[in-house]
C-alpha cells in the first residue's frame, strides 16, 4: 500500500486509458458519445454527461478516497455544497442533526435550514461530553435517525474532538459521524480510521493549496457514496472537471507544503507566546492548549493556523490587521500566502453575542493562516505589526 505522499501523487492515475502522461488530461467536455461510452464503466454507469460523472473528476475522487482511506469520494462544487448533498441525503423528517457548536458558521447555518423541513437540530459542545449527553438523550427520547456533525479540529481555538470517543458513542447510539477534516487535512488525520462514518473537506483550502480555486468532497464508504451520487446528480453540483485540474496540481505537493507550513506555524506559536504584547495563543502543538494531549494522541501534525488574542481591544487588533506586510488580511486558511483574520469581524460575525461569550470569541483574537514564506520574514511582520499595534 502506497504512503501517503505517494498517495497525493499517483493515486487514481490509473483510471484513465489512452495516450500516456504524468498529467491528468482536463476532459473540458459536458458530454460524451451514448451509447458509445457504453462499454467503459466508471463506477457500474456508462460516462454520459458532466453533471453526473468527468473522467477528470473521477481521477481526483479516487485519489481523495485513497488519502482519507475510504472506500470511494465524490467531488462538489465547494465544500459547502458537499456538505449540503450530505445532510440532503441522510436527513428526512423527524430525524435529529446533532452539531458541534463551534462547526464553521455556514454549517450551522445551514443545518438549520433543515428544521423547516421537520429535522430537530440542537446545538450542543463544544465539549466532547455535551455532545455525548446529546447523543444519549436523543437515544433515550427515541429521537428519529441521528446525524452527528463536527470538525475534527475547530475554528478558530484549534479544538480536537476525541474522535475516538465521539465515534464509539454513536456507533452505541446508531448515530452516523460526519466529520469535516478541512483543518487537519488526511496528512494528519484520517476519520475514517477513528471510526466516522462520513468525511467531508473544503478543497479550497489545503488540498488544493493555492487560493485559486474551489471546491469540495464527501469520502465515504461505496454505498453511501451511491446514494450521495444521485443528490449530487439531481442537485447538479458537481465540480468543474478544470477546478478538478487544479485541485489534483494541488494535491500533488500537500505533505511538502504542510511540512514547511507547519514548521512555520509551530516557530509563530512558540515566538507569539513568549511575546510582551500577546496575552494567549492557541496551537495545538504547544503543551499550553486545552487539546494538546488529544491532538498527540490523534495527529501526525498539528496544522498550520495559530490563533492569539492580543494585549488591548478591538481597536489595538485592527492596528495590527492593517500593519502587517507580508500577512494578508483574509478570513480563508490553507493556500501558500499567510493569511491573517479577525474572528469577531468575519467569520464569527453573525453569531448572537452570547454564543460568542460561550465559544470565547472576542474582539482581540486574531487567527492567522501559516503560508509558505520564510518564517524569519512571518516573525518580523508580526513582531513589527504588534509594536504599531500599541503606538511604537
Ligand atoms: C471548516 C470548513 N468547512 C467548510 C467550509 C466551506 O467550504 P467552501 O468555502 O469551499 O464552500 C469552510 C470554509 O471556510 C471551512 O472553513
């Protein structure tokens, strides 16, 4: 069985015959000759039409469902739509969607577009026993079918989720775990092999690597996978088979990536947390963070987002926004550029202010997003950004 570097560079080469390249041809085509196609079978159904199956498509599907070590993949249009088809496809009415209070804002706001639809979704953790005690008293009420979702590491405090533990209660319960692995990415974590049933990823973000695209998946087992084919059919979002092209360039230097911006993230960590104008940092890779033993015991690596609050106020957090030079400033995660954001501002934005007393959001809480650049010249900008910062 190949590693996983291997993996991210060969995995699915092998599905497509004809004229031979290290490349994956992009098939730019909205449809194929059928009947004529006919006796090329991609997954039991002859190739017909771009909405339903892209050879190039099919290439970077097997090549996530190899990473994360499911048994196939399907691609979407971004990972909200993957995740949307998801819940399209497992939810019905009278089912419940338990959902980690800290999953990225979308998610929630979308699972909760499901209630008009008679699903009952509760918010609960992001404590991994506040998720169990839901999981258990929905068991207890007799609650319809359950759905368990939540990140594998979380937004923006870098929260690990005790797969482990989470995954044994619902397989107890009969609950099935989705777990959107887009932080941690299968380079450090494979769900799968924790005991989810279901993994979802924004291949926006470190799989494609470059902030030139979007995209999505759902890695699963066969059959799941085949009924998820026809959601994404009948809602016609399946990703452009150019997007694909891009994402599988991408995926072909993931573990290269992550090592430097790993290496750079755990160097801001430790510099950050000695620094005069920095009051927390949250890195998972630190001893200090609330995770550090779970993430340990879980992860190959601990990711390359570091999140700190500053010294001061909302203001003093602005300042240092604006002053950077290299870090720009953008609520997204996972490209070659560093990436600096202001949870409270962007992607916390919307939540009531008492959700963001519970998660801990505030004003001061800056998450930056690890690139690729020299870490001498990451610690410089930043060292310099926090003097402005406070008026030096
Ligand atoms: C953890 C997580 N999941 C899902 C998404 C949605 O992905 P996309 O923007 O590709 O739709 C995001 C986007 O930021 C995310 O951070």
């Amino acid at each position: 069985m190949p590693k996983m570097n291997t993996s991210s560079i060969h995995g699915g080469e092998d599905l497509i015959e004809g004229p031979v390249t290290f490349i994956t041809p992009i098939y730019q085509s909205a449809v194929f000759p059928y009947p004529g196609n006919g006796e090329k079978k991609f997954r039991g159904r002859p190739l017909k039409y771009s909405r339903e199956d892209n050879p190039t498509n099919l290439v970077l599907e097997k090549r996530l469902a190899t990473l994360e070590m499911g048994e196939d993949a399907l691609v979407f249009s971004s990972g909200m739509a993957a995740i949307a088809a998801c819940l399209f496809h497992l939810l019905e009415d009278g089912s419940k969607l338990i959902l980690s209070r800290d999953v990225y804002g979308s998610t929630m706001l979308l699972a909760k577009s499901f209630e008009k639809f008679g699903v009952k979704v509760e918010l609960r953790g992001p404590d991994v026993e506040d998720i169990i005690d839901a999981l258990h008293g929905a068991a207890r009420n007799g609650d319809g079918k359950l759905v368990v979702f939540v990140e594998s590491m979380s937004n923006p405090f870098l929260r690990v989720i005790d797969l482990d533990l989470v995954s044994s209660e619902c397989k107890e319960s009969g609950a099935i775990l989705i777990v959107d692995n887009t932080f941690a990415t299968p380079l450090n974590l494979q769900p799968l092999n924790h005991g989810a049933n279901i993994v979802v990823h924004s291949l926006t973000k470190y799989l494609s690597g470059h902030n030139d695209v979007v995209g999505g998946c759902v890695v699963s087992d066969s059959r799941s996978i085949d009924g998820l084919w026809y959601v994404r059919t009948r809602l016609g979002c399946t990703l452009d088979p150019h997007a694909s092209f891009l994402i599988l360039r991408g995926l072909k230097t993931l573990g290269a990536r992550l090592k430097v911006s790993q290496e750079n993230a755990r160097a801001i960590a430790e510099f950050l947390e000695g620094h005069k104008f920095v009051s927390k940092v949250y890195y998972p890779g630190l001893p200090s963070h609330p995770s550090y033993d779970v993430a340990k015991r879980l992860l190959n690596g601990f990711g390359s987002v570091v999140t700190f609050e500053l010294k001061g106020n909302g203001s003093t957090a602005e300042r240092f926004l604006r002053s950077l030079k290299f870090i720009k400033p953008s609520p997204s995660l996972g490209g070659c550029e560093s990436l600096a954001s202001h949870p409270a501002s962007s992607s916390h934005k919307d939540l009531p202010e008492e959700e963001k007393v519970r998660l801990g959001i505030n004003e001061r809480l800056v998450r930056l997003s690890v690139g690729l650049e020299d870490v001498d010249d990451l610690i410089e900008d930043i060292d310099s950004a926090l003097a402005k910062a406070h008026g030096y």
